[in-house]
C-alpha cells in the first residue's frame, strides 16, 4: 500500500493509532503521545507520556491525571503539528471539553468522533460536522430502536415524579452518570425550577468545575446528613455505583430512578431494578448517526464502540464503503 492511500488510523492494542503522527486517540495502555477526546474514564486513562485535549476540557483532565501530568490544552480549531501530520480538535457535544480529532496529512482528512451527540445541550459546545475523506464513528446506540425523546419532556416528567414522591414525602433519588450526564440534568432543571438537589459528593465536585466554565444549573447540596428526615420530598443525583450500598440507608423511603439512553429498552430498567427510566443519551442516536454521516460528506465510514453489525449491513446497502474497526472500548450512555 503506497504512502499516500495508507489509513491514518489503524485498530491497535493499545488503541486508535495514527502511524504518520506516531500518535494515539484515547489509547488503553500508556503511550507517548495521546490525544484524548473527552474525560470519561474509558477514555481518559494515566500513565502516558504527553496528553493533547481540548481546553474545555483541562480542568477535568487535571482531576484525573493530577498536577503532574504532561498535558497540553489546545483551542478547539487551532492546529497542532503532530509528526507528519496536522491536527485540531472539533466540538463533540459529548460532554463538557469533549472533542473529534481532526487529522489532515497528504492532502486528505480524517476525522475520529469519539463520543458525541447532536442533541442541543446547555453544559458543552454543540457538536461541529467537519467534512473529511473517513469518518471514524461511534456506533454505541447503533440500532433503529434508539431514537431520543426531546429532553425537555423528560426532565419534565422527571419534575412530575419528583413532586409525585414529595406528596409522598418519600425521596426521588435519580442515578446519572456523575461526569457529564449529572450536570446536564442538573442544567437541564434550570429551566423547570430553581429548588436545591441533594448530589452525592463526586457529582458536587464537578459540578464546581461546569460552574466555573459558565454553565448555570439548579443549587446544589452536598447529601451529607444521615437524617432520614432531611431527604423526604428531596431529589437526589446519585452516580449509578451508590446503587444497592449503605450510602443509600440515609434516605429512607425512596423512589428510583435512572438516566440512560438503554432506558429505551424497558427490559434494561426490570433488570437494573429501577422504578423509573429516563431516557437521555449524551450518545447519537440511529437517525443522529445517519444524519451525521451524510453532513461529512465522507467517502468512507468506519464504525467502533457498540453495535456496528446492524449499521454496517444498511449502510453496504445504500452503498456506502464501510468497515467496522475492533476496539476495546467501553460506553457511558
């Protein structure tokens, strides 16, 4: 394969590689140089050399990484010489800081999503088409029977069954992940009420960081109190993982439920024991990937992260070229 139609990215073992910039995106092993597109955990890992991300993103990275870490924050569209090749980090609309990699050598472009989403969403910067030769995509929510809701009507039935629990007086504890889908509810509530929520301890301490980055939400208190009695009524953001523990004890009496775009399948809320599902994605849906793919314009799409099988047999339908890359990447929904 000559030079010039070599991929720019390639599936390793230690994740997406670019060979002329001798560089990694979201590596799962330490490396040299990363390029990382968004905070999450399974995406963000400690132990490489140097860390390239969007400055959104640099004070999530620090808590992550710690002071020591080399890590360089860029603009969103400044370019950055990497090796052979030129990069710049585009909005993904994931979460906040989160970033597609944009990659230009020999005169063609790549473009790597990572997470992203093209819902409208008050605590990041809404997700930018770039047209680009290959689209590298993920494919989490990847089946036609993931279609979102408008999320303001499910914060509003969400507002409908906390004030339900509250004449009940029994508390509505509402599990989000505590990185990016806490505040976005948090800031989505803005809009329905201005009463203080109940967060549990690693949700409060980003929270402080989306505040500081402008993003207006509801008040917050810390779910420090052991008195049932304080959280009768309240609503409380808890990360899935307080699930089932003795840190649930201190509410007494309450209702549950879960944000998720695998809500979608009222089968995952039965077996997750949820009483409620709320279905909000910071994840393309079917028709958001699909709408995504034409406005590239891309001549090529290549799919990892979640279900690419179903994508990938329409897309060879309507002719599309496209391959589906083994990663060992997990999702936040």
């Amino acid at each position: 394969m000559s030079s010039d139609s070599a991929p720019l990215v390639v599936a390793s073992g230690r994740g997406l590689y670019c060979p002329p910039g001798d560089f990694y995106i979201d590596p799962q092993r330490p490396v040299q140089t990363a390029v990382i597109t968004h905070a999450h955990g399974d995406h963000l890992r400690d132990g490489s050399a140097r860390y390239i991300l969007a400055r959104p993103g640099l004070r999530i990275a620090r808590m992550r990484l710690g002071r020591r870490a080399d890590v360089t924050a860029v603009e969103y569209g400044a370019p950055v010489r990497i090796g052979e090749t030129t990069v710049s980090l585009h909005p993904a609309g994931h979460i906040l800081g989160s970033a597609q990699v944009r990659i230009e050598h020999g005169g063609r472009v790549w473009v790597v999503s990572g997470d992203y989403k093209r819902q409208p969403d008050p605590t990041c910067a809404p997700f930018t088409p770039l047209e680009c030769d290959v689209f590298v995509s993920e494919a989490t929510f990847a089946l036609p029977v993931y279609r979102w809701p408008e999320t303001a009507e499910v914060i509003e039935d969400i507002v409908r069954w906390w004030r339900f629990n509250r004449e009940r007086r029994v508390a509505s504890v509402l599990f989000c992940y505590a990185l990016g889908k806490a505040q976005r509810v948090l800031a989505e509530l803005a809009s329905f009420t201005s009463e203080p929520v109940h967060v549990h301890d690693t949700v409060e301490a980003l929270v402080q960081v989306y505040r500081e980055a402008g993003v207006t939400m509801v008040p917050t208190l810390r779910a420090q109190s052991t008195r049932t009695a304080d959280y009768a009524g309240a609503l409380v953001v808890a990360p899935p993982s307080t699930a089932g523990t003795r840190w649930m004890q201190r509410f007494g009496r309450y209702s549950s439920g879960f944000c998720s775009g695998w809500m979608r399948l009222r089968g995952s809320r039965r077996r997750q024991s949820f009483d409620r599902g709320f279905v909000i994605s910071d994840h393309a849906d079917w028709h958001a990937l699909l709408r995504t793919f034409r406005e590239t314009g891309a001549r090529r799409i290549l799919l990892h992260h979640g279900h690419t099988d179903t994508l990938t047999r329409l897309l060879r339908e309507r002719g599309v070229d496209v391959d589906a890359l083994e990663t060992a990447h997990g999702a936040l929904p």
